[in-house]
C-alpha cells in the first residue's frame, strides 16, 4: 500500500489504486421499486419465469389457420369458417378443408396447425385460395418460445435496459427488486471559483467540475447529491465534508495538493477518513486521494477538469457499479495504433485524450489536440482514453497502445500500463 504524507512518497500504480478502491467497495441493499422505474437498475435477485412465453400457441402474422395435412396432400382451397382477432378464442375445431382467418398474435384455433400468410392467399366470400405453396407447421409460435416456465431469465446483476424491462412486463413484475442507486456527494473546492450564472471576474472561474460529475454520477446509475463551493477556509471545508460524509460516496475536487490553501487532506484527517492512498502514477491525476470511514468511499481529485473526469473513469465509476451489484463494472478496452507521433513520457503513465476509429477491422486514434488537464474540451472531443507507459521514449505513427473507451461497459478489467 502507497501511504504518502505531505505530498512525498512512493505512488501508486493505476491498477493498484483502483484495487484498493475496489477492495473497500460493497453491494448496496435492494429496493423494490414500480417496474416503470426500473430502467437503467440493476436487479437485486434472479429472475424465475412463472409462466410460458408466449403462453398459448399463436399465430406470428396475419393470415390464414389452416391444416398442414391439407397442405402436404396439395390442397389449395378452402372454405372460411370463422375469424379471429387478437385477443379472442376461436370456438370451432378447424376441419378437413377449412380455414379461419387469423390476426397476428391470436391464439390458433383448435385442428389447426399451420398459417398461411395473407399475401399468399385470395379470398372471395367464404373460400380461401393458395396463390403460393405454405409448408406445414409454418407461421406459428409455440409455447415457451421465448421464455419456458420455471426458466432463469435475468440473475441478479444485470442491468435493465428496456427489453429487460419489457420483458419483465411480459413475465408479470409489476415490481421488482432493484439495488439502491449510491448517492454522491460532489463538492468543489477553492476561492477561485463562482458559480455558472455569475459573471467571470479577474483571477475567478466557473465551477464545471460539479457539472461534469453530476453527469458522470447519473450515468453510472448513481444519485449526485451537490454540495456546492467550499471556499480555501479550514472550518467551511471541515462542515462541508462532513455534510458529505451522509452520502455514500464523497467525491471532492481541487485542495489535495501540498499548497498552503489545499484543507480537504487536513479536513479528513480531522474527520476520521483513513487514507488508503494519496498520489496515483499518472498524468493527469497524480494527487488523487482516497480513503474510507464508515464504509463511506472518501474521493479527493485535483482541481483540474480534465483529472477530475479522468479519475472517475478509473476510480469511481467501476466503484459506483459495483455498489449495484454490477459485474461489468469496467469499460471496455481495444488496442489501437497512433496515427500520429507518440510523445515520450516521463515517470508516469499518461492518459491522453484520443478519437478512435476503425478500418481494415483495425483500432487506430489520433489525440484530441492540447492534452493539459485544464483543457475539458480534450474531454468533450473523446471517445476514449490511450494510455501511455511511463518512461515511454517517443515513437512515430504505429505504435501500438492501450484505449479504454469513454462509452460501454464490460466485466474484463483493462490492462493497466505499470
């Protein structure tokens, strides 16, 4: 374990920290909530069919209920006895050389077993033509088609998109049991910032870091809960913090660095967080901060933009999905060659803002432009993030890297450059 004190000591690796953030991370309690309020959820408990789906035999289109024996002994006409419309039964046994007229999804009627599709068939008062061949058995859906009874369905984990939920609905849950959404407390730091809706001013700027991660928060499927401004004042950053500790998860930005006006370390001291590391191997995000109290995940990300989204990515996403029980709780990773000059890094892994695209069933990126951690508009051009080894020593177009891409999820964790 990295344990640094005052800014020195030996830094964490990537995939260190992320370890220790994972480690101290544990599934939240279930909820049962109303179906329609399930989307984007993770299921809390396996799902068990209780019945068939489809439940009964029916027709998959619009058309015509026939025998199939009539079919294979060449019959081509039929006399019409009867007509069923979704949602009715027919009360007829469908005899030899008859046919009633079906709409998709109607149960078949009893003798039937075929359904001849209504562009393939003319029909002229009470007799139906074949203009085509229909093969026995066709256009019909079985029972247990989709779902048999008594079949898991979904186990608990899985994440609910709307088929889930649909087929949730077709399977009875007006219900279902849902893992909490983790509520995060997102508090920036330091007196040069104000508010979006106020005029900039010399040597102020606008707090964006609470933006971008109250959409990062909604997107891993947690609750943000914004806590404002805490000025570069030891007591208004104690009192903040502690209204923060509520929360499941603390996420602080800016104040973690070594300068005389950096109060979150000295904050959560005082408050009892116990630090598990202070200094992560990367650029952006050397100063990442995080610890623990009470089971609370305590995040402390450098002021910068750019470092706060990145440390997210990495840290507290995967942290965020596995409190929901998550499995696929990582993003999803390619390798990708650079179609431009690579630059040398020094002692730590850089993590670039980069644009991928694919030819020939290849990955190839280009970077995003300046990649300082002040500039967020390198976040807003990516879709995904290459990675860079420490002391790398330059290359030309072709070189071949690791990018964690900024959208999908996946239960394969990437590989960290050490």
């Amino acid at each position: 374990m990295a344990h640094m004190s005052g800014g020195k000591g030996t830094l964490t690796d990537i995939g260190e920290a992320l370890d220790m953030v994972l480690a101290e991370t544990r599934p939240l309690e279930a909820e049962e909530v109303p179906l329609r309020e399930a989307y984007g959820r993770t299921l809390a408990t396996d799902v068990v069919a209780a019945d068939d789906i489809p439940p009964f035999v029916n027709s998959a289109m619009d058309g015509y209920a026939l025998r199939g024996a009539d079919l294979a002994a060449g019959r081509r006409q039929f006399r019409l006895i009867d007509e069923v419309p979704a949602g009715r039964v027919s009360r007829l046994i469908l005899g030899e050389g008859e046919a009633i007229k079906i709409m998709t999804g109607a149960p078949l009627p009893e003798g039937a077993d075929t359904v001849a599709p209504i562009e393939v068939a003319e029909q002229e008062g009470a007799t139906v033509s074949l203009r085509d061949t229909v093969a026995p058995s066709a256009n019909v859906r079985l029972p247990g088609e989709d779902v048999r009874r008594g079949e898991t369905v979904f186990t608990r984990g899985q994440p609910l998109g709307p088929a889930e939920v649909g087929l949730l609905a077709s399977l009875g849950y007006a219900r279902v049991a849902v893992a909490r959404r983790p509520r995060v407390a997102i508090l920036a730091t330091g007196d040069e910032l104000i508010e979006v809706d106020e005029p900039l001013r010399p040597g102020k700027i606008r707090n964006s870091n609470s933006y971008s991660s109250y959409g990062q928060v909604l997107e891993a499927g947690g609750t943000p809960v914004p806590l404002g401004i805490a000025r570069d004042d030891l007591a208004e950053t104690r009192r903040l913090l502690e209204r923060a500790l509520r929360e499941d998860v603390v996420l602080t930005s800016g104040g973690v660095s070594v300068g005389e006006f950096d109060f979150v370390k000295v904050a959560q001291d005082e408050l009892g967080v116990q630090r598990r590391f202070w200094g992560v191997r990367s650029k952006p995000g050397k100063p990442v901060a995080f610890g623990v109290r009470d089971g609370k995940l305590v995040f402390g990300a450098p002021g910068n933009p750019v470092a706060v989204m990145v440390a997210f990515e990495l840290y507290i996403r995967p942290a965020l999905l596995a409190m929901q029980g998550r499995r696929d709780i990582y993003r999803p990773h390619v390798w990708a060659q650079a179609e431009e000059e690579v630059r040398r890094t020094r002692n730590r892994v850089e993590v670039r803002r980069c644009v991928l695209h694919q030819r020939d069933e290849r990955w190839f990126f280009t970077t995003t432009g300046p990649q300082g951690s002040g500039i967020l508009r390198s976040m807003a051009l990516a879709d995904g993030l290459v990675f860079v080894p420490p002391n790398f020593a330059g290359a030309g177009p072709g070189t071949r890297l690791m990018v964690m891409l900024l959208s999908g999820t996946s239960a394969e964790r990437p590989p960290f450059p050490t």
